[in-house]
C-alpha cells in the first residue's frame, strides 16, 4: 500500500551534522515527483523552520519551510488548545520561542508576573536564576511542559545536552511531572499528520532512534523503517522494546523501490 503520508527524522537520516546522508535528495526529489506528501519531523527546537531549510538547501534538498516540522510545532499547538493566547515563560532558543509566537503565544522571559506553564525547548546556555524562577513557578502549581525529552543530542564535539535533561532538572527540583509534546508523543504525530491533511494511519515513520521514531510509530500503530546511518546499530534492535517492520542501511535504499513495496504490516522486522 502506497503511504498517504511520510514522516522522515532529520539527523542521521537525512544528514549527519552537516553533511547529506548519500541518496537522501533522491528520495526527496522522489517523494516531490511523486506527490507523495511528507514531513520533516524533528524532535530539536533549536531551530526555526526557516533555518532548518537552509541547512538542507546547502545540501542540494530543496523543500519550503512548511515542510519542516518540529516539536516546537507540537508543543505549541497542544499549548494554544488549552491556552489560546496564553502566556508561557520560556527557556529556550529564539528560534524556538519564535515559533510559540507564531501560534498566538506570548513568551515570558522570567517566571515572575501571571503565567499560564513553564516551557523547556532545546538550550545552548543557561541562568542558573531564571532555572530557580522556573522551579520556583512550577513548585507553585505552574503546570511543567518540555518541547522533547531528549536527554542528548550527538553532536561533532561530542553529546550536548539535551531538553529532557533540562526539564527533567527543573521537574526533580520541582517535585512535580514534565508534559512533553515531541516524539514518542502521540501529539506529534497527530498534529504532523494534522498538517499533512491526511489521517495518521495512513503514515510512514522514517528514523534512525528507537526511543523517538519507532516508539511513536508503533504507539500510532504505524509502519516504520529504522535507517542505520543515525545512532543505532543493528545489536540495538534485539534490546529494543520498539522494533521497527523494517531497517535498512540508508535512506537510498528507497530511492527507486516501488512504494507499494513499503510495509504495510506491524511486527514483523525486514531487513535489507
Ligand atoms: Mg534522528
């Protein structure tokens, strides 16, 4: 069965740091020929949709910001459902608060004052004042929100840290629980599908974390093929509680198969 939708994770299926995964543009260009409709589903905040088409134009992909959807999106569309126009202090990037803005949001920048959540995205530095203001809100009742729960982020330098670190601090420190919108929640990839136009069984999952990619997948009763070009490696399937219906080297491994080849059954793995 043709997919009405695919998914497909950015880093390490698409690219690793920056440079392109080998065949990845081909399958783009495929899926653009094709008029198969697909998103780029990322769980990082860091960065503006606008930013991240610029990062795959310089790698010969070419797609409209539009297709680039993150946790940020997630995150505030499930905040602007239960708080239209609400008022989140936010710990996170521009780019990420950008995007809050963007769904009608206001971002406090510090906890003081009437706020509707705290709201832990993906951070390059950190107040150690401002992280005490957001503990102290959430102490108070403040409900607690994180845009992902990565707790690393694989980088050139070595692991940073990532959102799920950040927050899960500020929820220890707090007493209290961490509501995060990105995968393996089930909000992002209903809202993804939401934006696609298309209903969420009829979508490919494409990625190359177990935890995030698969885990959503399968908690939506999806099919999903895991890449090896990312952070996991074969040995790592067998441990896994989320076992994807396929895996394959890369995502050139689909450049030119016919899609109704693509899974369409749970629980089987295939390999090659
Ligand atoms: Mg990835």
């Amino acid at each position: 069965m043709r997919p009405a939708g695919v998914l497909l994770d950015m880093d390490g299926v698409i690219y690793r740091d920056d440079e392109l995964v080998p065949g990845a543009d081909a399958l783009i260009r495929r899926l653009q020929e094709e008029h198969i409709p697909f998103l780029f589903c990322t769980n990082n905040t860091e960065k503006h949709p606008t930013e991240y088409r610029s990062k795959l134009e310089k790698i010969g992909i070419h797609v409209d910001a539009s297709s680039i959807y993150s946790a940020a999106h997630a995150t505030a569309e499930a905040l602007a459902s239960r708080h239209a126009q609400g008022n989140f202090f936010t710990l996170g990037t521009a780019g990420f608060k950008r995007v809050l803005r963007e769904h009608g949001l206001d971002v406090a920048a510090d906890g003081h004052g009437s706020i509707d959540g705290v709201v832990i995205g993906e951070l390059r530095q950190l107040d150690y004042g401002l992280l005490c203001q957001a503990v102290n809100a959430v102490t108070a009742g403040t409900p607690l929100y994180g845009s992902n729960p990565d707790i690393l982020i694989p980088s050139q330098e070595g692991s940073i840290i990532g959102c799920g670190a950040i927050a899960g601090m500020v929820a220890k420190a707090a007493g209290a629980a961490v509501h995060f919108f990105g995968k393996p929640a089930l909000e992002m990839i209903e809202s993804a599908a939401a934006r696609l136009g298309v209903h969420c069984e009829g979508l490919l999952v494409i990625g190359d974390n177990l935890q995030t990619d698969i885990a959503m997948a399968r908690a939506a009763g999806v099919p999903s093929i895991l890449t090896l070009s990312g952070l996991t490696e074969q040995r790592d399937i067998e441990r896994s509680p989320y076992k994807p219906d396929r895996v394959i080297d890369s995502v050139a491994k689909l450049r030119e198969e016919p899609l109704e080849y693509w899974p369409t059954g749970i629980g089987n793995v295939r390999l090659g």
